[in-house]
DNA sequence: TAGATTGTTAATCGATTAACAATC
DNA sequence: TAGATTGTTAATCGATTAACAATC
C-alpha cells in the first residue's frame, strides 16, 4: 500500500512560528540565532528545533547556529511560502468579506483572487477590488485562476456541499470557517478554522485547570501555546 | 516536577467536533448515535471516540450506544460550553469588527462583551452594541465583565504588549489572531489563531516537499485533518 | 586550542489502535 | 438467548527529550 509522507503537523505549525520570530528577529537585525533562542522565543526545547529542522535538511554549523537570512528562505520554502498563492474564498458574509479584505493575507503571499457565493445579488459585486462569482461558475474561475487553497466561510448548513464544489473544481487545501464538520477525500487537506471551535478549545483548558495549588502546575499544554517562564 | 493532568490538546478538539456533529443529529432527528457512527463522520477510530469520552466517565451503554441529547450535554459540560462565557476583542480594526460582530459565537455561549482599542478616534463607537473601551480601562471593564477569555487582533507589533495587559486584568484564555509569536506565564492558555499561519499549514502539507528519503517515513497526518499525500 | 552549538542517536513519554470481557 | 456495542487493558506507534560525538 502506498504511504504517505508528510510533514507531522506539529512540526508545520512550529515551523509557521520560527517563521514568525525570525521575521521579528530580522527586523531587529539579528544576523544570526540557535536553535536555544528560537526555542526560548516560542517556549519549546532547543533539542525541537533542531530535530524539526532536521527533517529538511541541515541549516546550521555547530559552534556558530543559524544564519537568520538564510533560515528564513529555508523555512519559507519549507512552508511553500517562496510562492504566491492564489486562494479563494466561498460565503461573502461578515466573515467572508472580512477574510477576503484582510491585508495581512498578502504580505505572506497568499492573494485572494477569487470570491464565490451563492446569493445571485451578491454575485458581481466587488470586495477588495475581486468580484464575486457565483458558485456555478467555481469550476472555470478556480481553473483560471489557479487556486488551490480556499477558505470556506459559508453557513454550517452549506459546509458540505460547498466543499464538496471545492474539491472537485481543483482545491485540494480548505480552511473550514463554519461551524460544522465537513467529510472529504483524503486527499484534501482540511483544517478546522471555525472560531467557536478556537473557543472551545479556551474553555476546555480554561475549566478544566481551575486554580490549582502551585505545587501542581500546569504542564502548560505544547510548547506552542503557552509555556511558561516558571521552571522548577 | 509535579504534572497537571490535564485534557490532551488533540481530544479536545475532538470534542468540540464530536459536538458538532452530535447538533447535527440532533437536528436530524436522530436519538441514539454510536462511537462507529462519531467516528465515521470526523475520520476517527472508534476506539478512539470511546477513549476520549472514558477519560470522563461512561456515557454510553453497551449494546445500544450513546443517547444524542444526553451525550451532547455531557460533552457540552466537559468543555464547559454548558454555561456563558463573556469574550473580550482587543483591536477593532477590520478582523476585530468582523470578530465582534460574528453572529455564531453567541449561539455557542460565547458573548462578546468588551471591546478595546488603541485608537482614541475609536474608543466610545459602538460595533454590534458593544461600546469600545480604551487600553486604559481594561482591567476595570474585565473584571467588571467577568471577562475570562479574549480574542487578540492587534497588529503584530502590539501584540506582546497587549496579550500582557490582558493576562494582567486577569484573562487567562487567548486566541491570537496576530501574526506574531506571543509569550505568557504557563497559567494563561494561548492559540495560534492568525488565519496565515493557518494558510502556511495548508501550503505546507500541499506542497509537501517531502523531507530527504530516510529509512524512517512520516505517517498519514491525524484524521482530524487529512492524510497527505501519497508518494511511491 | 577552548567554548559553543550543531545534527543525530537512543531513551522517554504520550497518544492511538486493537482486542476483548462485560453487558445491554 | 444472540447480536451489538460499550469501557478498558495491552500493544503499537509516533513525537519529544536527553545526551553526545562532530565540528566550527
């Protein structure tokens, strides 16, 4: 049987966040760092990191560390992120048209280029200078334009099919916005982005970790959320 | 050092989903579900949604499954969604308005309540009939509010600083929507939630440049999302 | 050289899966 | 009872951490 070989998704959310502290440091004008520091920037180990690196590849020299240029570009390209990618968004609602209007989307390469949804009096409208289509028209405009990400941002109602639409006009990643639980062929990455989701998640640890007696603290969740600055 | 035994991060996300497929069949109609069906809809085993749910009690009978409703509340109980939960929104720039505004959030108890900016132009408006406060009076309207949880939209740049006055007026649950890595005491709980390095993860696993052949190779992704792809 | 820090291997830890007795 | 499905234990799998030789 055929397998699969990805990047463990623990290991692509840390490296979004490298990412993250080297554009930081470059602003600084670090010209170099270690694995030490990038762990201490996102509370992980410094043994994470350089295993983390080490599945693409060997970045640093012993004795000296990381080039923070040259990891930069390295991690980018890990990412995909040396490209632009063409992304489009499906359901022009409050979310939707917050999405597809968010600046910041841009200056991480990722261009929302094509906007669906399924109100015909939406549809031809404009939104961040990218007109609405409707969702017949996914396959062709999709085509056109390359995309391969979207952003789903319809009701929890329409979730399914419409990523349904998407998978088969081309789009093989989703970021599913609504708050319902969508099926796709394993070939499609989807991850759950619905922010009620996000908030559960808070409420979860939140609750589940009332006040505790300081002896027994919070193993403080990964090390990508929060871990602390207390040690013992 | 002493351990909190805490929720595992990967079955509370599977609860909020487990949740949101259990409304599904409620609204279906459906009164009995069982770990086979749970785990069908979100690509689980049902080893594994059985495991989730025994870390908590027993919800289920043998031979004839779980009841929808009494599940759906158990679960809502666990993640602690069976009571309101006042949110803050820090930044009300073009992401914090949509954030504020967004309808669903108040159907899963979660009531955005308390609205602070920077900006003086924007302190005293009113976005979905909530007033927005200055940083200054922060810790006076949190605790006021009984704010416990908070979305962070800042720009990058201020993002530190704001996620500090937060945990100062006494939040302890963040999501960061700012693309920007964040550091908080262990006690505060924090996620990721800048929807670009959400975006990074999908360019990551759809462009999987698959790490140098090794005699070790990666396993399928979780089935919360989907596996990647499929090489030799 | 001496000190620093890498890349990698081995040990540990935690999470997922398989199997099955219990029981409705 | 016979069939179905749970809760749980043991086995497997993967991810994190510690340790260290290599090397700048």
């Amino acid at each position: 049987m055929t397998r699969v070989s990805s990047i463990p998704k623990a290991t692509c959310l840390r490296l979004s966040l490298y990412l993250r502290h080297l554009d930081h440091a470059a602003d600084q004008g670090s010209e170099t760092t270690s694995s030490a520091q990038l762990a201490a920037a996102l509370g992980a180990t410094a043994a994470q990191v350089r295993k983390d690196l080490s599945l693409f590849g060997q970045f640093g020299r012993p004795g000296v560390g990381y080039q923070v240029e040259e990891l930069r570009q390295a991690i980018r390209r890990i990412l995909g992120v040396d490209r632009r990618w063409p992304v489009a968004v499906v359901g022009v609602g409050n979310l939707g048209r917050a999405l597809a209007r968010y600046r910041e989307f841009a200056e991480r390469n990722f261009d929302v280029v094509a906007l669906f949804d399924i109100d015909p009096a939406k549809v031809g409208s404009r939104i961040g200078g990218v007109v609405v289509s409707s969702m017949e028209d996914m396959d062709k405009v999709v085509a056109e334009c390359g995309v391969r990400l979207a952003l789903l941002a319809v009701p929890a109602h329409a979730a399914q099919k419409a990523a349904e639409a998407l998978v088969r006009a081309g789009v093989t990643g989703i970021l599913n916005f609504a708050p319902a639980v969508v099926r796709l062929p394993a070939r499609v990455v989807l991850y759950p982005a619905d922010v009620s989701v996000l908030l559960e998640q808070l409420s979860c640890q939140v609750s589940a970790e009332p006040a505790r007696p300081r002896s027994r603290r919070g193993k403080g969740g990964s090390a990508l959320t929060a871990r602390g600055f207390e040690v013992e």
